[in-house]
C-alpha cells in the first residue's frame, strides 16, 4: 500500500512539473508576442510625401518633422532610427507615393 502511494506521488510530481514546463512555454510565448506590438509601437506612417530620384529620405523626412516639431534638424535625426517607404495596397490602387515609414528610439 506504502508503494502504491509512492508510485502515485511520483506520477503526480511528473504531471507538475509537465505542467509547469508548458506554463513556462506559454509565458514565454506572451511575452514575446508583447514584444512584437511594442516594437510597432514606435513607427510613424507618412503618406503622400512624393518620391524624387536619388532622395535622401531620412534628410527629407527629418527636416519636415523638425519644423513641424520646431526642433534643430539634428536632433530629430538623432532620434530616427530607420526610415523607409512601403509599398501599400491602398497607396497602388489609388496611384499615390508609397509610405514612408519612421522607427525612433
């Protein structure tokens, strides 16, 4: 009888620790999804801002920004970590720029 209830505490002991395996793996998994939606969170959509050939889009996106902020030029484009444009459906069906897209720190 001693040994029955031996045997079910170690299987009980594995289920627990099974368990807590896979509730690890799931916050894991929710913190990592957090990540993702805060990472997003700090990019700032641009249309219509027309395209020129052989623009430097980070000086032109920093100088409307910095008068728009009043701040020095500078400034903004220290605070610009990637800029690029993307190619949207919304932007080809109506024929217009492509966004311009800004990451900050």
């Amino acid at each position: 009888r001693i040994k029955k209830i031996e045997e079910e505490d170690i299987q009980r002991d594995k289920k627990m620790g099974e368990m807590d395996t896979r509730l690890t793996e799931v916050e894991r998994d929710k913190s990592g999804l957090g990540w993702e939606v805060d990472k997003s969170e700090f990019y700032l959509r641009f249309q219509n801002v027309e395209e020129e050939n052989g623009e430097d889009l980070a000086e032109v996106m920093a100088n409307i920004l910095a008068e728009a902020l009043e701040i020095t030029i500078e400034k903004m484009k220290d605070g610009m970590d990637e800029t690029f444009r993307v190619y949207t459906r919304y932007a080809m069906r109506n024929k217009l720029p492509r966004e311009v897209h800004i990451r900050f720190t």
